[in-house]
C-alpha cells in the first residue's frame, strides 16, 4: 500500500533476528472455531524465524501474546529518502 514501518531487528520473545523472517499472512479465527481454516492479513504479519512468533508489521503486537510487542520506529520520507526515527 505504499507505506513504510519499521521494526527493532530482535524478537521480543527470545532475541532472534527479525529480519531472517519472512512476511507473510496468518489463519484467522471464523464463527466455525476449529473445523474451518482462512488465510488472512497477507503480507501485514512478520514471523521470527527462530521459533515462529507472529508480529503484526503496521503495530509490531504479537499474534499470541498480547502483552509482548516488536519495537517499532516512526517513519518518514524525506527528499525521496526513508527515514527512520531512532
């Protein structure tokens, strides 16, 4: 959609490298619980590639754990360059 977010490059959980993930999407919950599966949110979701943690990119708030959170930065573009707010 043309946005830019960013992410603290280390998963809250257990330090892994977030960047070694991929982006990807997540099942997402239905009136049918269990006995139907939908693929959702494609492309809006990181997942750590050491144990699997899903965060979502716009937010960094993990899929699991409520209370647990990626870093995230504020973003900006500039002259054509993209800036990221430490």
């Amino acid at each position: 959609n043309g946005e830019f977010h960013a992410l603290h490059n280390r998963c809250p959980h257990a330090a892994g490298t977030l960047c070694m993930g991929p982006v990807t999407g997540t099942t997402m919950p239905t009136e049918h619980g269990a006995r139907e599966f939908v693929y959702g949110s494609e492309g809006h979701i990181l997942r750590c590639a050491w144990h699997g943690w899903e965060f979502e990119i716009e937010t960094g708030k993990c899929l699991i754990d409520a209370k647990v959170r990626a870093k995230t930065f504020k973003v900006s573009v500039e002259n054509d360059d993209v800036v990221v707010h430490i």
